[in-house]
C-alpha cells in the first residue's frame, strides 16, 4: 500500500504554522520520538517560510515514507517563484540574498537524513527533505542513517479537488534483478474510481511480475462489476536489460534515457478495463541502469518533454514527481505521477 501524499497549500504566512502542525501530526502518527519530530517541526516551518517569502507561494506535499525499515516523514516544497540563483552558497549556513530562496537551507540540510533540490533561475524551486526516526538506544551521533541514499522510486498521489480518496493509485514490486509497476486511474473520482483502482492493483499483487498483457487481461476480468479503469504495467528484467509495458486508457507513460536525456512515449490502447477492450498488445524496449521510468494519470497534462526540464533527470525519483506535479497538474482531477529510477 502506497500511501497518499497530503498537498499543503501556502499562499499566506498564517498558513506555515498550520504546515509546522501538520508534518509534527504525520511524525508523530509514523510513531517518531520528541527528538524527530522537533526535527521534523523545524524544517517544515524552514521549507514552508521559504516557499511563502521567496517562492511567491506554492505547497508542500507531507507523507509518510513507503518503506519499512524505520518511520520516516517526506516533506516536498514546490514554488514556482524566481528559483534559487546559487544553489552552492545558499547550501552554506548563514547567506541568504534576501531575494533569492536561501534562507534556512543549510538548516535544512544538516537537520534531515536526506536532502535535494531542483531549481534554478526562472524555474521554481524543489526542496525535498527527509527525516528518519533515530533507532532506539543510540544517541544520534553514532548512528548511520538507514537510507542516504532516498528509495529508487516514488509516487505522488493527490485527490482531486474536493475530494478525499483518490481515484488513481499504483503500485511498484521489486525483486533483486527484476521492478515492476502499475497505475490506474478509476473513471471519474471519489469512493467509486478508487474502489476500481484498488481492485486492479489487488490483481498486479497477486503476481507483480507476470506478463503486462496477461496482468492487463486478468484486470479486465476482475473489474467487470466496477466502474473501470484505465490501467498500464511496465515489468523490467535488469538482467537482460529489457522493459516490456502494456497500457489500456489514458496513462501516460515515457522512458527517459540516463545519457541523452532523450523521452520515448510508451503506446497505450483505447478501452476501458473493465468494460470494453480491444486488442492488448505488449511491447519491449531496451533499457539501462540509470533510466527514468515516468508514469502518470491523465490528472497531469501529457503535454511535456523532457528538454523542457535541464537539470531535473538527475535528482532524485522523488523531486522528479514533484516538479512533474507541480508544472502538469490539471487541478480538476486526481493526480498520480510514478518515477522509477532503473538499476
Ligand atoms: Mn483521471
């Protein structure tokens, strides 16, 4: 189970204690101590001051990190302010131009167990900040952290205005050699385009690596007394370097190579799963460690390549979303964006 992400509006300093409050609520919940979460209360009132006074506004999306080894709160700050100018100096405690988005980050850096940020002149700012829960017993000085090195992949998943489930959800599976991923998008949104959503990701769990059209095949049958879906599936062998992907309805979906930056859209076939199909048909595509594997619902606009983005292929999988999320998104739907980094 993926969990959603929790979008904080910041248009209005009044707005940063009720993000301070928020993240504080989420550490406390993952079951992180007084230590954490006074860690956790600083850099969401750092991010969120900075997103208000030099960011022109913009949000920060709040969530419990995916995986299991130790509760962990994620914090993204997006803006589409002026950008930060220099990035190294800002990194260093102290310097703030007063016009450019420095202040706090050095701050911000020291205080969590991982950090990165996407930003330059003219193009917002992502901020993304992690902090872990220090294991029980040792004082934190001793401790390595458990994750320096941030998840290889990562999904941002936002109800649609007004709403409080979302009607996407996805789902990534991975072996040692072998990822896989699915998303769906349940017709319409609320309670009803979730249920849909979440029976095709039952039937991805039950064999996450199983053929894509097979999986897609299996789904259409299990959601015949749902409202449907659009559902897509990449499976990838890092053995033999090879990614095979089946897609139905509007998910969009795109490899970015890790050299030339170069997108390849990935085909998906009209229909709905669970109502009406056509032909599914899989398909293979060469593939490298270091890849980007992007994927998202039709709540984020397709219309995007990749050389509208310098610089972002290289963050982490998490500020990739981010700034996807932040640019694509359509506001009047759910939105669901995946990236997976390929080893
Ligand atoms: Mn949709």
């Amino acid at each position: 189970m993926i969990p959603q992400l929790h979008p904080i509006d910041l248009h209005d300093s009044s707005q940063i204690g009720e993000a301070r409050r928020m993240a504080m609520r989420a550490a406390h919940c993952a079951g992180m101590g007084e230590t954490d979460c006074g860690r956790v209360s600083i850099i969401a009132t750092e991010l969120a001051s900075n997103v208000i006074r030099h960011g022109q506004g913009g949000e920060i999306l709040l969530g419990a990190a995916a995986d299991q080894t130790r509760p962990a709160i994620e914090l993204i700050a997006i803006d589409r302010g002026p950008g930060i100018r220099d990035l190294g100096r800002c990194m260093t405690d102290g310097y703030s131009s007063g016009a450019s988005l420095g202040q706090g980050l050095g701050a911000i850096g020291r205080l969590s167990d991982a950090m990165d940020v996407y930003s330059g002149p003219g193009r917002g700012a992502a901020i993304y900040a992690r902090i872990e829960a220090a294991a029980r017993g040792a004082p934190a000085s001793q401790q390595t952290p458990s994750s320096q090195t941030p998840s290889s992949w990562f999904s941002i998943r936002v109800p649609a205005f007004g709403e409080v489930e979302c009607g996407d959800d996805c789902r990534v599976a991975a072996g040692h050699n072998r990822i896989a991923a699915a998303v769906a998008d349940g017709l319409g949104h609320g309670p009803l385009a979730a249920k849909a959503a979440l029976q095709s990701m039952l039937v991805f769990e039950q064999s996450p690596f199983s053929p894509p059209d097979l999986y897609l095949k299996m789904a259409h049958q299990a959601l015949h007394s749902t409202r449907g879906a659009a559902v897509a599936c990449a499976r990838v062998d890092y053995d033999r370097g090879t990614m095979i992907y089946a897609g139905i309805g509007n998910i969009s979906s795109s490899i970015i190579d890790n050299h030339s930056h170069q997108g390849r859209s990935l085909p998906s076939y009209n229909g709905t799963v669970g109502l009406q199909i056509g032909q599914v048909r899989q398909f293979e595509y060469p593939v490298r460690a270091g890849d980007l594997l992007v994927m998202h619902s039709d709540g984020l606009t397709a219309r995007w390549k990749p050389s509208d983005y310098p610089g972002l292929w290289s963050r982490i999988p998490a500020l990739v979303a981010a700034v996807l999320y932040r640019d694509l998104n359509r506001k009047r739907d759910d939105a669901t964006v995946l990236v997976v980094r390929l080893q």
